[in-house]
C-alpha cells in the first residue's frame, strides 16, 4: 500500500515538472524571438539617426551626438543578450547543415 502512495506522489511530482520545464522553455523562446526584433527596430533607429546627423542642417549637434552614441551603446547591449538567449538560429544552423548533408547525391562511379 504504501509503494502504491509513494509510487502516485512520484507520477504526479514528474507531470507537474514535465509541465513546468514546457512553460519556462516556451517563455524562453518567446524572449529569444523578441530580442532578435527588438535588436533589428534599434539598429533601424540607429542608421536614422545617424542619417539625420550627417545632415547639414544638425552636422555637430552636441545633442543629436549625444543620442547616436546612446543608441550605439543600447545596439551593443541588447546584442549581448540576444547573443545569451539566441536558441533559435544555431537550431536552424544545425538544421539547414543536416538537411545539406542528406540532399548531396553521391557520385557516380
């Protein structure tokens, strides 16, 4: 009787980490899709604001210089945590290396 107990504890502790593992991993790939837009929106802003600085009307701008550095120093930021929570291309590298490997005909002889 009580194996039957230790045996039901032991089933619903290991559903209830199985479920927890999927919620967490999905959270995970939900930021890792996110920061990969989020660094290509501040890269967008960045190039603007450097076209717009290079304009003669506010060529040398303390101000407008300030801010393309700020916006530099975010782009090198988010890349850091893009490069920590990036899962999803090194999956497609690994992918795309594999399927290049069964699509090559060997030669014939």
């Amino acid at each position: 009787m009580l194996m039957i107990i230790f045996l039901t504890i032991s089933l619903l502790l290991n559903a209830f980490f199985i479920w927890y593992i999927y919620q967490v991993l999905k959270k995970l790939l939900f930021v890792s899709e996110n920061i990969g837009d989020l660094l290509e929106t501040l890269e967008g802003f960045g190039e603007h604001l450097e076209g717009v600085y290079s304009l003669e009307t506010y060529y040398g701008d303390q101000t407008l210089e300030k801010l393309l550095e700020h916006s530099k120093e975010i782009v090198k930021e988010v890349q850091a945590y893009r490069d920590i929570y990036d899962i999803i291309q090194e999956d497609e590298a690994d992918l795309d290396k594999i399927e290049g490997y069964y699509d090559e005909t060997p030669p014939e002889e």
